[in-house]
C-alpha cells in the first residue's frame, strides 16, 4: 500500500511537471503558395470538366499511369508533400509515400509497377528516387547538392530523362537579390548508370517529354535571366518548345504558337501541347491551334494514354491575415502562415502584419489571437516589417513607394533618384493613432527595430547620404554610425546585447551579429546564396532566418513566387546549431517568434 501510494505521489509530480512545460515553439511566416489546388480531369479539348479527388487542401502534380488505371499526383492534405493515387473515376485513393520529406513530381514506368519521384529525404536537397508501387519501397537514383526535377521515363523503358541545375550557380536576376535558375536535361538509366547531359549548358531547358518511339525528348526553353522575368512579371513573354534527340544531341524548333509556353507534354499522336501562361486566352494549347481546358490557375496537365483525356491542378491563391497552420518539418515548432513580415507583441497574445495590394498600397493589421484581423492604418504606400516597442506601445515599419525599397534600378531610376522618394521609417501606435515619420531626406530607410529600452532603434539607410546600419537616439532624434556596408534587415536582441544582420558579401547574403556598440562583428553562416528575414527567440538564445541553401525543388516558374527556394531555418546567435524547420518547394520568409510561457491545465 505504502509503496503504491509512493508511486502515485510519483505520478502526480511528474504529470504536474509535464503539464507546466513549455510546449513546441510557435513561428509566423510569410508563404507565397496556393491556398488551395485541386485536381480535375476533362475531355482534351476542356469539356466535361469534373473534380478528382477534392481533398480541400493541396493537391498537383498529376500523372495518368500507361495502363489508365491509375492517376498518381502529390498531396499535401496530411502534412508534407507526399505521393498518391486514385483512380480515374475516383475511387480507391490510396497514399504511396509517408516521409517527413518533400515527396513530388512523379512519373510512371512503361509498365506501370514504379514510379520515379523527386525527393529531400536522403541529404534535402531535391534528387530522384524511384518507388515499387505495390510495395511502396523507394530507392535513390541520383544524388548531390543540387536539385533534378521534372523525371519522364522513356516508353522503351531505358532512360529517365530530368531536368537539372546541377553543375550551376545562383547567380542573382539582373542585379537584385532573387536567384536564376541555369537549368539542363539529363538522361539517366533506370539502374542509376549512364548518367549524361544532352542540352547545351548555361541558360533554361525543363520539363522533358518523350516522343513515342523514345528517340527524342520535348521541353521548354529560355534564356536564364527570363527564369526570374517570368516567374513575376505580368507581361507577356516568350519561351520556346524544342525537340532534342538523345544519340546526336541535334535541337530542332517545335512549332508552337507565341507566348509563354510551360509543361510541355508529347500525346500519343506525336503531337505537342503546352499550358500558355500571362495571355489573353491562357491555358492548354495543341500545336495544331486547338484550345484545351483554360484559365490562368491551370497547372500540369497529363493526358490519358489515348489521349481523350487530361487531368491538372488548378490553383487558388486567397491570402489572409488570419493565420493559417501548416506542416513543419520540425517537431520543436508550430507553424503557421500570415502575410508580409509579420511580428509578436512582447507578451505574445498578438501579432502585426501587413498586406499588400496589386496598386502597392498597403494596410497594417494587428491580430489578437483567436479573434479576426483588424485594419489599424491604411496607406498609398508600401508598408513593410512593422516591429513592436518593447512595452507594446508603438509600433516602428517602413512606408515608401516600392521603388524606394529596392537597392536597385527600377527602369530608368536608381534608388536615390528624387522620383523615389526615399523610404521612411513611421512609427505608429497600436489602436491607428500617432502616425508620424522620424527619418527623411532621399535615403532608402526601412526595415526598423526597437531597443529592448524603447529609447533607440536600428535602421538600415542606402543612397547619397551613405549605406549601412544607423542607430537613432528617439529622443531627439539623433543618428550614429553602427555599419557602413551593404547591410539589411537589422534586428535588436531581446536580451539588448546583440544586433543581428544582413550583410552582402561578394554577391551572397550571410547572417552576421555585431554589439550596439560597433564592437564585436562576427559572421554567423557561409553559404552561396541568400540569407534574409531574422527573427530573434523572445530569450536571445537563438535566430530564425530564411536560406537559400538548399536550393530549388522545382523548376522556378512553377510556384509563381521570386523565391521558390526560400527555407526557415533556426540557429543559436552565435551560428551554431543549425536546423531545418520547413521543407517544400514553396516560398517562406519572414519568420516572427512568440513569446510563451509554462501554463497549467490541470484546472
């Protein structure tokens, strides 16, 4: 008896102490991605269009396998990106792959028994794996720190052809800080042998697709800068289709009408269709002038093997600043989604955000938790990375027309011309009141933040009147010299002993810390590529950030985002420990941190 009541005394402590620890941190970001994609399948020529599938959440990517009976295609309605497959009529769903990894883009064998998939779930980077449908064991095939995307196996069985950035860089689009995307076809046996490029290096070609009688491969092309004009600008654009033939490496034109032309496909006819994108009548278009099913939210259309039928996504895009949770790849963090650079209150119960209209005019939102988004200020501004004053009083963000944001030229202007204006750093306070500025003059001033004394703020400032970090003392209003290089996105810890930063070093962008003083610089990561988007932990202890550097997952027009490659990772401040929070092919920035604290619920 004794002992049994000793081991309920036990129990009820540990329980007791279970229920008071902290549970998993909770992070805001920004994620450029559909809200919803569905699955549809209709006649070739768009009629008779009917849903497949409907899951609510995110489904893409379908494939028709050889003998019809199956539509492979990526969902992410249980969590990450994983693979499935239904019938044509919509029965018989059933999940193929269940990996805490990005599983996508699969293509079927000739005989239908496998299945050749692009995956992160060897070393996170994007390379192709092949699975037994009947038994679901998947294998690599390729590897290495680059990503192959967009896998098409030949009829005859022999080669899997995919497309590449392997070999390639990140050089930044036209002098600004998003990424190209050098991209190539490759061709590799089923077995992982015989691996070979058959494009020409140095500019675009993706998404392969084999002719009937397995001598040749369709894909798109472009130039490199036009990954980056394309995946944002509104504008119409050209891409062209070439066929490329596998012995002899010979690339002829593919007839096909203007525009531009993504996801390639070769039908059973040997004739080519294509999606057209940012057109007056955009979506599937045969070679022979046919339309097919339309719309501008149209994606990755597969045919049936007689070629009757197609199956495709179509994409929703409503962002919210209503947080909206997803998958992390991390079990230490909750995550979810709001819009552009989204920031905690101190005490944690609320956070603010921004949204940004088609005209750049913007509006500041501040969400209490578990209740709707309220409108506190509206400009015909851009309004960006709005931050708290410790006590919860104010709140400090940048406002300018967009041109003002940018370290580059904007057609004919440059940053600091007067057509600009000059970005500002505003304060404003919670309820909408108390607006002001307190920069001016031509300089691009942005992306503020508060000292834990509320009495200083760090600021970045670029144009005539010099570059890098200012500190202003609030009171009256004078600056001083923190950095003088390239730097961005400076962030105050919360422990008021660090600053965190953004520094352009020949060409990339790493995370450095530096003392309020100038004292004390070190450089926290090294790595090609990009580094943005702090986020301090509300103890100091460690820094999210956003990272390039495990490049992209997909060919770069696919997501419509400047960024597709973005990933949020967490470090200690001083650059060790480094960990991966999410794994997609979509675009993350722009991590906030809530503040939490150790609550009962034995009540």
């Amino acid at each position: 008896m004794l002992r049994l009541r000793t081991l309920l005394v036990i129990a009820s402590a540990f329980a007791s102490t279970s229920l008071l620890c902290p549970a998993a941190d909770h992070i805001l970001l920004l994620r450029i991605a559909p809200t919803h994609a569905d699955l549809f399948i209709s006649n070739a020529d768009g009629s008779a269009e009917h849903p497949l599938a409907h899951s609510g959440e995110l489904d893409y990517n379908p494939t028709w396998s050889p003998r019809a009976d199956w539509i492979a295609f990526t969902s992410e309605r249980v969590g990450s990106a994983d693979l499935y497959r239904v019938h044509p009529d919509g029965t018989g769903i059933e999940r193929l792959t269940d990996n805490p990894a990005y599983d996508d883009q699969a293509a079927f064998s000739p005989d239908g028994k496998k299945l050749v998939f692009v995956s992160t779930r060897a070393a996170g980077f994007a390379n192709l794996w092949t699975l037994d449908t009947a038994t679901h064991k998947a294998s690599p095939l390729t590897s290495g720190h680059s990503g192959d995307f967009r896998p098409a196996w030949s009829p005859d069985g022999k080669w899997i052809a995919f497309s590449s950035d392997r070999g390639s860089n990140l050089p930044p689009a036209k002098g600004r800080w998003e990424r190209l995307h050098l991209v190539d076809i490759y061709l590799i046996h089923p077995d992982g042998t015989g691996l070979k490029r058959i494009s020409e290096h140095g500019n675009f070609c993706g998404s392969p697709k084999w002719t009937p009688d397995s001598k040749s491969i369709v894909t798109y092309c472009m130039s490199a800068e036009n990954t980056w004009t394309y995946r944002v600008g509104k504008g119409e654009g050209e891409t062209s289709l070439v066929r490329i033939d596998i012995a002899t490496g010979t690339t002829t034109p593919v007839a096909a009408g203007p525009g531009v032309k993504e996801f390639p496909s070769v039908l059973p006819s040997g004739e080519t269709a294509y999606v057209r994108k940012r057109n007056a009548t955009p979506g599937v278009l045969y070679a022979s002038g046919k339309p097919g099913p339309a719309g501008e939210d149209l994606r990755s259309p597969s045919w049936s093997p007689d070629g009757a039928q197609v199956v495709y996504s179509r994409y929703t895009v409503k962002r919210s600043p209503q947080p909206t949770k997803i998958w992390s790849g991390n079990p230490n963090f909750e995550v979810d989604t709001t819009t552009f650079l989204p920031a905690y209150d101190p005490a944690g119960g609320r956070f603010v955000t921004t949204t940004i209209n088609p005209d750049m005019s913007s509006t500041i939102f501040i969400i209490d938790e578990g209740k709707p988004a309220r409108s506190i200020f509206d400009r015909k501004e851009l309004m960006l990375a709005p931050q708290w004053s410790a006590d919860s009083r104010q709140i400090v963000f940048g406002i300018g027309v967009f041109s003002s944001f940018l370290d580059v030229a904007v057609g004919g202007q440059k940053p600091a011309d007067p057509a600009n204006g000059g970005a500002q750093v505003a304060v404003i306070n919670p309820d909408g009141t108390g607006f002001h500025r307190i920069t001016s003059g031509p300089n691009n001033n942005a992306f503020a933040s508060f000292a834990p004394d509320g009495k200083h703020i760090v600021y970045r400032t670029a144009g005539p009147e010099g570059q890098g970090l200012r500190i202003m003392n609030l009171e009256d209003h004078t600056t001083s010299v923190l950095t003088t290089e390239y730097d961005n996105f400076p962030l105050w810890s919360p422990r008021n002993d660090l600053i965190a930063f953004i520094r352009q070093i020949d060409g990339n962008f790493e995370v450095f810390t530096i003392h309020p003083d100038g004292k004390d610089l070190k450089q926290l990561t090294n790595t090609p590529g990009n580094e943005a988007h702090l986020a301090w932990s509300p103890d100091g202890e460690r820094l999210l950030f956003t990272s390039t550097r495990m490049g992209f997952k997909d060919e770069a027009l696919y997501t419509d985002s400047p960024q597709p490659y973005g990933e949020i990772f967490v470090m200690r401040y001083d650059g060790t420990q480094i960990e991966q929070i999410t794994d997609d092919q979509w675009e993350e920035g722009g991590p906030a941190w809530q503040p939490h604290q150790a609550i009962a619920t034995n009540k």
